[in-house]
C-alpha cells in the first residue's frame, strides 16, 4: 500500500537535513508504528506521506509510492484527489479539526456526499451508521451534537469516521491517542486495530510511547534524531531489542509490569538538526558506545530486522 525509499526531509531556508535514509513499506491491512522520542522526526516523516509538511519543510529526496501511484512527483490538484480519498489522517488534537459551529453529523454527511457520492437523503443515515461502526453509543442523537458537547474520545471517534468516510487504503494517526486518558486511549487503539481488520486498512500509526505501538502494530520502525535505528516485527523488538537506544524506550514504556517501569527519562538530549556528529548519533547517550562508535554506520540486516548499530550482533540487551 506504502512504500517509503530513503526519504530525506529538508528544513529551513539553508535546508537543514531533519530526516534522512527512511526507507518503510505497509502492506494492505498491516499496521506499522512509528516510534521515538519528540524531534526525531515521526512527524515531518508522516507529513511527507500525506503531502502536508509545514512551512519551510522540504521533501528534499526518496520517493513516497501509495498503491502505486507516486507521490513525489503529485502537484496539488492531484494530492486533493489522494488526500481524503486513498489516504486519510487522524491526529492529536480533534477538536482543533472539526468545525465548532457544526454539528458532528452535518461535517460527516458532508464527507459522506463529497467522498462517496452520496445524496443529501441518503448522507444522514449512512452517517448514523458509520458512528455506530466506529463504536459510538446513540450515534442518532450524536449525529446532532456540537464537537463542544463530546468527550475527547468521542470527538476522535467522530473524526477517524470522518477520516474513513471516503474508504481510504491508509490511515495515518498521529497521536491521534496521546491526549486521552488510558482507559480511552485503549478503546481507541481497538477501534483502530479493528478498522485494519475489517475494512483490511492500512495503518501508520505515530507514538512516542512503544506500549501503544505494541498495543496494535505489526511492525515498528524506532526513530532517533531523524534516522530509523531499528525496525522490525514488534513482538520481537520489544521482546530483543537489537538497538541500546530501542533497550532505553523499552525502560520508559509503560509495558507488561508497570512496577518494572524506570520513570527516569533517558539521560541526556538527542542532537538537534544542522547538529547532528558524523557517527552513531546516539553515542553520546549509550552505555555501550566504543571508538568504533564516532564513524558513520548504516542500517545493517540482523535477523528479522535492520538495525543502525555497530554492535547489535553482540550486545545482549534487555527486552520486556
Ligand atoms: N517547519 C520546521 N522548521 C524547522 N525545523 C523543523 C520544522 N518541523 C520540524 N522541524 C525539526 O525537525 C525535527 C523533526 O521533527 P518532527 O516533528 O518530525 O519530530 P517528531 O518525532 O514527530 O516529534 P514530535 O513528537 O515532537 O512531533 C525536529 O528537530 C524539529 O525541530
């Protein structure tokens, strides 16, 4: 469905490299999640992919291919016919994307009638419908309420049935579970695993917390100062990190016995853009780091997974 090769993203007027070799691929009905702490680069990697980057940012390199179709290459008239359509987003904030002086329902019938082709009779229930799909109770009474008079767990429900209306074959959530409190959280993050189930969607999913990755992603591609490090099956990242700095998100997350969790946030500050050292840009922050550590290294094979690591072959590290 997606196919990421050695993206690179430029920012800034002197065209500072923020992102660079991002190589990913999603298949129809798989999910992949993105995860790294704030700045290393989730965010300008699924902008690029759904044509939305902000001001000053570049794809300056690679190529973005959905379901075949290259988007390198898209001028705007046709990313609006692929935005909405083929590829559709889910993010932090959802109130922040619905009109407040509309009613949930009117915004969904709109999508409904623009994206499917509906008639203005037939929006209304096909919009009840597709709320009560996405779990929501008394979707017909919903179907009249202002976004001020929903929960942040409903409202992000209203929106993924926004963000789906038009049958897309990716969805990109970024956040889209951040703000919820747990409980929510989870109930959303089922939602999604179920739409990718049903509907054999494809998702891309953007977190910096590797409990929510686990919770429905296949794979996981772990993100440091603008780089992928590691990426593999999820299961086995997380049960044999390959990468000390995967080892160290692992000790943050709040997974399997949460009495375990180390709350002491990874000492030290990844480098910045324009600031990045030549070699493993992680060295100043790993315990494990040599000499061998300050030449440049590549994204290497290890088993089931790749790996940006000189000594991912024979460091023993610790998973959950
Ligand atoms: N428009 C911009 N102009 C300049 N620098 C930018 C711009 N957008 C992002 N950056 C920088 O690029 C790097 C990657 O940012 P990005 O938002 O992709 O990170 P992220 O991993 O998604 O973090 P977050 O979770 O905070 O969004 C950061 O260092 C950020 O400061």
């Amino acid at each position: 469905m997606l196919r990421v090769d050695d993206l690179r993203v430029t920012v800034g007027a002197e065209g500072t490299e923020a992102v660079r070799q991002v190589s990913l691929t999603v298949h129809k009905g798989e999910s992949l999640g993105l995860v790294g702490e704030s700045g290393s680069g989730k965010t300008l990697t699924c902008r690029a992919v759904l044509g939305v980057l902000p001001p000053g940012a570049t794809v300056a390199g690679g190529r973005i291919t959905l379901d075949g179709t290259d988007l390198t290459t898209l001028d705007r008239r046709g990313w609006d016919r692929i935005r909405g359509g083929r590829v559709a987003a889910v993010f932090q904030d959802p109130a922040s994307y619905l009109n407040p002086s509309l009613t949930v329902g009117r915004q969904l019938a709109e999508q409904l009638r623009l994206k499917r082709g509906l008639r203005r009779g037939e929006t209304r229930a096909a919009a009840v419908e597709l709320l009560e799909a996405m779990g929501i109770r008394r979707a017909s009474a919903v179907f009249g309420q202002y976004p001020h008079e929903l929960s942040g767990g409903m409202l992000q429900r209203a929106l993924i049935a926004i963000a789906v209306a038009g049958d897309p074959g990716l969805l990109v959530a970024d956040e889209a579970t951040t703000a919820l409190d747990p409980a929510v959280q989870a109930e959303v993050l089922e939602l999604l695993a179920d739409l990718r189930e049903r509907r054999g969607l494809a998702l891309l999913l953007v977190s910096h917390d590797l409990a929510v990755v686990a919770q429905v992603c296949d794979r996981v591609a772990v993100f440091y100062a603008g780089e992928i490090v590691e990426q593999g099956p999820t299961a086995d990242v997380i049960a044999n990190p390959r990468h000390p700095y995967t080892e160290a998100l692992l000790r943050v997350a709040s997974l399997g016995d949460w009495r375990r969790r180390d709350l002491a946030v990874i000492p030290g500050r990844p480098p910045e853009p324009g600031a990045y050292p030549p070699g493993c840009r992680f060295a100043a922050r790993c315990g494990f780091a040599t000499e061998r550590c300050a030449e440049p290294v590549g994204l290497a094979g290890v088993d089931d997974r790749v790996v940006r690591c000189v000594r991912a072959a024979e460091l023993a590290l610790v998973g959950a």
